[in-house]
C-alpha cells in the first residue's frame, strides 16, 4: 500500500516484464476494478517489449505481433501472447507467455491457457471511493479476492496487491489484518512521509524547494471544507479516517472548527502538555503533545500538534524549545517516570540554559484514558469549543485521526496529550495566583502548588 503517485504500477509493470523476459510465468494475469486500467498496463508492457531496445538487444523479439488501429489509437490492450520458443525447423518447443487484462468483477475460475492456471496476478487499483461507499461493491471484491484460492496455479500461484489505503472497514483494511495470521502474505505500507521526512526524499520535500514537489502543497491542494484533510490522510498519509464507528462525530470537525493561523491578535493563554513515554524504541509508545491556547471564553486554539520517538533529554532540549516559542503557562507531563525521569533533566537544562519553565506533573486520578479523552474532549469539540488549525504542517491531522478511531484505533497519544489541558488550563480572566517571577530568576515551579491550582479553576466541562 503506497501514497497516490508514489510509482507502485511502474515498478509493477517492471516485474512484468521481468517475469516475460526471463520465462518465470506461463499465465498472467492483471485485474483492476475498472478494465481499463489493466489494459493500459498491458499496453505499456507492450510497448516496451517492442520498442526498447536493451530489451530486444538481449532477449530478441519478444512479441512481434502488430498492434490494431484501435489498440494504438486507445492504447489499450486486452490480452497478448508473446512469441513462442521454436526450434531449429520452427517447430514449437513451448507456447509462449499469456498476459490477459481483466476487472475484478470478471470470474477468476476457468482462467486458462492449456492446462496452466494463472501463476501471477497484479491486482492493481482493485478498490476506490466509489466501491467503499457500497456494501455491495466491497463484497464482490471481497470474493473475487477470495475466489483466487482456487483459480491460481496450486505451485505458483502468487499475488501482488496494489492499492491505496481508503478504508478501515474494506478490503484493503481485510487484507492488512490477514497478514497478522497469514505467514505467506507481506503488506508494505509506505506513506508520502514518515516521522516528519519525505519517504522520497529526491522528488518531494516538507515544504517549497527547487525542483521537489512540496507535501505542503500537495495537502492544500487536497483539502475541502467537507472533508478537511481526509483525503489527504488515505491517499497520500495512508491512513484513512473513517467516522463509521467513531465516538468523535465528522461535523464536530468540519470547516467552522478550524480557525487561520492569523488570530488577529487575540489574547490567549498557551499550555503544553506531553503524553509521555519512558523509551525511544520502535516498540515503545509515542509521546504525544499538544499546545493550546485558550481565550478569554475558555475557547482552546490548537497552537501545535506533534508526536514524537525521542530519549528524554532530546525531549526536554524540544520542551523550552517550545518554552520559548509560546511562552506557556504551564507545562504538563504525565506523572509516568516524571521523578526518575523527566524532573532531573529539567532541572539540569534550566540550569544551563538559565531559562524558566512552569512544569506541572499531570496525574491520571485513576482515570482511565479512555474516560479522560472522553470527558476532556467530547464535549469541547461537539460545541466547538476546540479550534484546529487549517492547513496545519505538524501531526493535526493524526489527532483527527485519533479521535476519527477512537477507541479502536492503534494510537491516542495525542488525544490523550490534549485531554491533560483540561487539567491545567484557565483563561486571561483568570489571574494567576503568585506574581510573574523576573527573568534573572531561575526555577522550576513548585509541582505540587501549581497542580493544587489548576484544580480549583473552572474548565469548560462545568459551563
């Protein structure tokens, strides 16, 4: 599963001719949902046999057969066999390849050419938006997938799915959670970018340069104000968000809920929170912050959203870089090893930066994480209460994405980041208890103080 025009069917269409040229497979066989497009495939490998010349130059005239007006004016090719192998008298020692295009709404048994059975399929583009939005569609998708078990050839039979990833509740998503049982089945997921950086690097980059496709750009031009990024989030991010079964509605997140990243000088409030994690390793949980901004209404302003894999000193160098862009109010961390762990580094760096920062331990209360994003955030985005920014360039749309899955979905690291803000947040009428300390001062703020606070000011949940 790879990003929109990312080169899968290019590669693709290379094995093709890799398993033409070298005699691999007797019978293949390309389906697409829509005809055509397995056509022009086999158009392309065609082409290619009859006119690139390395190709010729090694393995000879492949296939020689001329092409029909109608096949070179469509380029399209339904079906084809390549020359077969003769031998000195031209006599014919074995018949050659038989590469046929069809839908994946044609019947795969009683595929044959002689007694083979298809021992490659290129299953491409088998799944879209039109056959996600029908039960009915995804079904016969879902059986002519299955129906390859008993139409492929019983030693070779072998399958390359390429798709985008639309859906959690189609075929696709089956597919993915068939490769967890299935020992012979591989999946490759490959986003347009991942921890922050272009998975091709030398074609795209984050944002404008010379001679590289902007993700940026390619992010607004994909957004609507029906859908936001969603569609950026399958096509490109390859994480569909689906509000089939979701417990956070779609119109809690539609354009009014978005603000500009221009404010227009409103006053805010900023407070950083960090769903922490005690390990940097592939298998350890991402660490999850938020940064919001809250108003003189206890409306909250999503300033930055960020998920992140570092050790904890790395982590607390990004804390007062953060310390120092927004000048928070606060800042929390989740209690999980905050003593061991987070406290000393804080102290060192402050030290050594000579900078302030107001560090709250965040404690659960024996919350379950669920009931905490729950109620620190269903209510806040039904009345619109939450502000997300438009055209955002950090994690916002995984938050989205969390909340689109929640509870089901394999992350809540920045939902549950966002939820702590309830938990140490007031707004500009609010007046903070102990004067602003000088700038020449440098100290950590008393934890337990600053959480006892936090307690006794009003949050949205008691309007």
């Amino acid at each position: 599963m790879q990003y929109r025009e990312s080169g899968k069917t290019s590669f693709a269409k290379g094995l093709l001719l890799y398993l033409i040229c070298f005699q691999l497979d007797e019978y293949i066989n390309v389906d697409s949902y829509d005809k055509e497009n397995a056509e022009r495939i086999l158009f392309d490998v065609v082409w290619e046999l009859q006119t690139n010349q390395r190709i010729i130059d090694d393995f000879g005239q492949i296939y020689n057969i001329g092409r029909s007006k109608d096949q070179i004016t469509q380029k399209r090719i339904s079906n084809f066999v390549t020359n077969p192998t003769l031998d000195e008298k031209g006599n014919i020692l074995k018949l050659g390849i038989r590469v046929e295009a069809h839908s994946t709404q044609e019947p795969v048994r009683g595929r044959l050419h002689g007694a083979k059975r298809p021992g490659f399929v290129l299953q491409d583009d088998f799944e879209n938006y039109k056959t996600i939005k029908s039960e009915e569609y995804t079904k016969n998708i879902r059986e002519h997938i299955q129906e390859f078990k008993g139409g492929l050839d019983s030693t070779r039979g072998r399958v390359l799915y390429l798709a985008n990833y639309l859906s959690e509740f189609a075929n696709v998503q089956s597919i993915i959670e068939r490769s967890k049982v299935d020992s012979g089945l591989r999946i490759r997921i490959v986003p347009i970018a991942e921890d922050g950086n272009p998975t091709w690097p030398e074609k795209y980059a984050n944002a404008e340069e010379e001679d590289k496709i902007s993700i940026e750009a390619i992010r607004k031009r994909m957004w609507t104000p029906e859908t936001g990024d969603d569609d950026f989030m399958a096509e490109m991010m390859c994480r569909p968000i689906d509000y089939s079964h979701s417990e956070f509605k779609k119109e809690w997140f539609e354009q009014n809920r978005y603000y500009e990243s221009d404010l227009g000088g409103k006053v805010l409030y900023n407070f950083v929170t960090f769903d922490n994690a005690t390990s940097k390793n592939k298998t350890s949980d991402f660490i999850g912050c938020n940064v919001v901004g809250v108003d003189e209404n206890d409306v909250w302003y999503s300033r930055f959203v960020k998920r992140y894999k570092r050790s904890q000193p790395d982590l607390i160098d990004e804390m007062f870089r953060l310390n120092s862009v927004f000048k928070p109010m606060a800042i929390g961390f989740e209690q999980k090893g905050f003593e061991s762990l987070v406290k000393p580094y804080i102290e060192k760096r402050a030290r050594e930066l000579k900078e302030i920062a107001h560090v709250v331990e965040l404690k659960d209360k024996g919350r379950p994480k669920e009931d905490r994003i729950r109620r620190g955030l269903q209510g806040r985005f039904s009345l619109g209460r939450i502000k997300l920014k438009k055209y955002a360039t950090d994690d916002t749309a995984e938050l989205v994405k969390e909340l689109a899955q929640f509870p089901h979905g394999n992350f809540d690291d920045l939902a549950d980041s966002l939820s702590y803000i309830a938990d140490i947040c007031f707004s500009p009428g609010r007046q903070r208890e102990k004067e602003p300390v000088t700038q020449k001062e440098m100290r950590i703020a008393d934890i337990k103080s600053a959480y006892e606070r936090s307690q006794h000011i009003d949050t949205p949940d008691t309007i």
